[in-house]
C-alpha cells in the first residue's frame, strides 16, 4: 500500500492507546499526524467536554463526521479518531474511501488503568470503572472488528513495538 495515497486510520475504544500509538507512527515513518479530538476541540473552540454538556452526544457526532471528512481531503497521514467515530457508516464510507482502518485493543482492565484519573472522557463521567468499560467495550467490539482492515492488541507491548507491528502490516496490506 502506498500511503502517500491514502491515511492510517487509527480507531479503538478510548483508552487503547490512538493517540499515544499515532505520535510514535508519524516519528517513525517520518510523517504527518491529526488526533481528530484535537481537531474538534480547535475547530469548535471548546472542549469534547463542553461540546457534550451542552448540545448532547448526536451534535458532537455531527462535528466529528463534518472534521473527518475536512481531514481526509488530504493523504499521506495518520489521523487518530475518536473512539466512537466508526458507529456511523457515513464516517466508515470516508475513512474507507483514502484509508486503511486499523484497530488498537486492549482488555478493559487496561483501559480503566490508561484512563481512571482523565476528566475528558465525557462517555465514562460517572461510570470510570472496569465493569462498565467491558460492558461499553462489548457493545463496540461487532463494529470494531467489522470496519477494521488490520486489527493491533496493545496489551503489555511498548509503543515503539505496537507501531512496528502496524508498519510491517500496512506493509503487507494491500487495499481492495
């Protein structure tokens, strides 16, 4: 796969490690990244936080679907999406469109101990423990598995190996 003509899409729950996976990528292969929340945030001039607070989960998903499409005019990228971008086909259609999708894992343990002290995480407010992330964890799984193109577990690897494995598979992928 050539990825001057397309992006790495990198997707998973919150807490899988896609934006931390997204900056050891762009060092190694020596280009580009866009963190979608990041994206947002500067787009909207307001936390993911604030945007939820105040006009609720579907408008955020309208923003996100509006920013993926303005990030992916552009190629040769590793794009970092938020956690819950894949739930609608019009985003998946965008990310397939110019992109490779790859799916980071981790066990739920692993989230809840990646994310426990993060105030940003507007789908755990309230419920930041291991039984409700498996539970959220479970319901996304279908679709994870089902949009993904390559599929990465980040449990007990260090970073520099998770996007060493990502590089040799993208190597080896070939788009349909």
């Amino acid at each position: 796969m050539d990825i001057k003509e397309n992006n790495i899409m990198l997707i998973g729950f919150m807490g899988s490690g896609k934006t931390t996976v997204s900056h050891e990528l762009s060092r190694q292969m020596q280009i580009p990244e866009v963190d979608m929340d990041a994206y947002i945030v500067r787009h909207e001039g307001k936390s993911i936080s604030d945007i939820f607070a105040e006009s609720g989960e579907d408008v955020f998903r309208e923003i996100e679907t509006s920013c993926l499409k303005e990030i992916q005019k552009a190629t040769g990228r590793i794009v970092s999406c938020g956690g819950g971008a894949v739930l609608r086909d019009e985003n998946v259609e965008c990310m397939k469109r110019n992109g490779v999708i790859v799916l980071l894992t981790a066990e739920p343990e692993t989230i809840y101990k990646r994310v426990r002290y993060s105030t940003d995480r507007p789908i755990l407010n309230g419920h930041m423990n291991v039984g409700y992330i498996k539970e959220l964890m479970e319901k996304r799984k279908p679709r994870y598995m089902e949009v993904a193109d390559i599929v990465i577990e980040t449990d007990r690897k260090d970073i520099s190996a998770v996007a060493g494995e990502i590089i040799l598979k993208i190597g080896k992928f070939e788009k349909k």
